[in-house]
C-alpha cells in the first residue's frame, strides 16, 4: 500500500514537470485525489507512532460524535444553548480583532526595549535574600530545647531528629523561595548575614525559639538585558495591544454617539 502511494506520488510529480515543460493540462481532480490519499497514508502513520497524537484524534472523533448526537436530538434549537454559542461566538470574533489589530501594531526596536528597560530597572534587580530552613520550639520542650542548644554550638542541622522530639517545620514547602528582609526579623536577618551556608542557628523571641538553618545567599543584583529581553518584548507588546484596543473602542464610541 506504501509503495503504491509512493509510486502515485513519484508519478504525480513527473506529470506536472512533464506538463509544465511541454505546456500540457491535467485533470486537476486526479492530482487532487492522489495529494488527498497520500496525506491521509502520512497522518495514519504518523498516528500509529504517535500515542499522544492518535488519542488526541480519538478524542475529536468522539467528540465530533457528541455534537452530531446534540444536534439531532434538537439540543442545537434551545433558546439557552443558542445564547451560549452566540456568546462564544462573539467572544471569539472579538479576540480575533484584538489579535488581528496587534499583527498590525510595528514590533519595538532594540532602543525601546533598552529604554524599557532602564524605566523599569527595579522590576529586573533581585534583592539581598536567603534560602532558609525555619523550625519553630516550644518552650515548654525541655528535650526539644536541649538539642536545639546542642545544634546551635555545633551549628550543624539534624534535620530529622529535630523534627522527631517536636519541632514545627513552618518552612515545609518553601526550601526554593527566596526570603527578603521584609520577611524576617530585623535581629534574625543580620546574624543570617554573618552565618555561611549550611550552618544552623537558635534564635529566642519572646513567644518562642526557631532554629534558622541558612542553605544560599543570594547577593542584590540586577539581571542583564539579554537574559530578559524577550520578556520585555512581550512585555512590550502587552501594552502596545492594550493601548491600541482601547483607542480602537474608543473611537467606536465616538462614532455612535455622532
């Protein structure tokens, strides 16, 4: 069968680069049918090496079945079904003219993206921060406390231990966040400063104690241009697309209220 397309294909080509050098018609029906079955041979098979791509497909036959079932049933003529497809309708015919007005929109230069970003340069500066591990103590944990003094001399974590005689981990969850100055206490954060990664410390407040385990430090510093300048493209875009569309809506409103 493979090679019966192929051979068809093979043919179909020699026919229009004979036809063309000798100025001869063909019946465009028979090329039509030829391109027809070879493309649906090359979508069989690529659905037989593709798992993903033949479900996607099963999935679109069925639910191609769903719809021809709802509208035979008469589920297409009730008045709420077809408020809801006017609906959709709408709200795809208008997106369609945002996007078709943002094609028309010229793409910044390298300038206004520069500019950009210098106006916007805090955005792109990532402040002093750490990555921490935070265990809260309870006072009233003689043994907890214990070991807790004994990590804070060896200022080595024992994570597991900790958590197994009561220690809360309130930092569960949260080991890839970076946490800034506005996020810690005032004290906490510049002994942090004067700690090295991997060591562990025990903090007393007056409602109760936490051991700070400090994985990285994070010094303040500003992300280069090239490593954000797509973002600021479409950053860029955004805003140019905005813009336009609401000029585009507004002079509709004028021109209604003329």
């Amino acid at each position: 069968m493979k090679f019966f397309y192929k051979f068809s294909l093979l043919f179909l080509l020699i026919l229009m680069t004979n036809a063309h050098s000798q100025q001869i018609k063909w019946d465009k029906a028979v090329i039509s049918e030829i391109m027809r079955e070879y493309s649906i041979m090359r979508a069989n098979d690529a659905m037989k090496n593709n798992q993903d791509l033949f479900l996607n497909y099963q999935k679109l036959l069925i639910e191609q079945e769903v719809v021809q079932e709802a509208v035979r049933r008469g589920l297409a003529e009730r008045i709420d079904v077809i408020h809801q497809l006017q609906t959709a309708r709408r709200e795809i015919l208008i997106n369609a003219m945002k996007d078709d007005i943002s094609r028309q929109i010229p793409m910044p230069d390298m300038t206004a993206m520069q500019l950009y970003y210098q106006k916007n340069l805090n955005r792109y500066t990532l402040t002093e921060a750490f990555k921490l591990e935070v265990f809260e103590l309870d006072y009233t944990n003689t043994e907890l406390l214990h070991l807790a003094e004994k990590i804070n001399n060896t200022k080595i974590l024992e994570k597991d231990l900790l958590i197994k005689s009561g220690a809360k981990y309130i930092s569960k969850g949260h080991e890839n966040k970076w946490f800034t100055e506005k996020e810690i206490n005032k004290d906490i954060y510049n002994a942090l400063k004067e700690m090295k990664d991997g060591e562990a410390r025990m903090f007393k407040l007056k409602s109760n104690a936490f051991i700070f385990h400090r994985i990285a430090y994070r010094k303040k510093t500003t992300i280069p241009f090239e490593n954000v300048q797509r973002d600021i493209l479409s950053e860029i875009r955004k805003q140019q697309t905005e813009d336009a569309w609401k000029k585009y809506l507004q002079n509709i409103k004028i021109n209604l209220n003329q």
